[in-house]
C-alpha cells in the first residue's frame, strides 16, 4: 500500500470509536517510515496557538495501526 492511499481513510479505534479522517501524514525520513496519522492538516498548525496541544490530541501513531482496509483501526490505548 502507498502512504497515499491513507489520506482520506476514517480512523476507528477497536472499539468502534470514530476518531476522523487522515488529513496529513508525519514521516521518518531516517527509517523512510510513516511516523504518525493526523486528524488535521499540518499546514493548518501554524495558523494558530497551542501547536504542540492540539498535535498531540490529532495525532495517531502508526506503530498503533492494527489494519487498513476501507478504514484503518486503532487501539484505544495508542490515543494518549
């Protein structure tokens, strides 16, 4: 699967929580990795305070992924 394909995917945690959809993606350019999923666009980060905040309530990191399909499902104890 290309990153790609994530953008757009909802986020649901196993429990069957909805938590949004991939706006933006954060990469490890040491490992060539995806790091994390966000929930907002990291352009839209700089528009505003509290940067570090709200990156951390909309972020998802990928280690955490379960499994992509038409969605992609998450632990809830990956959301902290």
């Amino acid at each position: 699967m290309l990153a790609s394909d994530l953008y757009g995917k909802e986020i649901i945690t196993n429990s069957g929580n909805k938590l949004g959809y991939v706006e933006d993606m954060i990469f490890n350019m040491e490992e060539g990795s995806i790091d994390s999923l966000t929930l907002i666009k990291l352009s839209d980060l700089s528009k505003g305070e509290n940067i570090g905040e709200k990156l951390r309530k909309n972020t998802v990191k990928y280690s955490r992924v379960k499994s992509v399909s038409e969605s992609i499902i998450v632990g809830m104890e990956h959301l902290k």
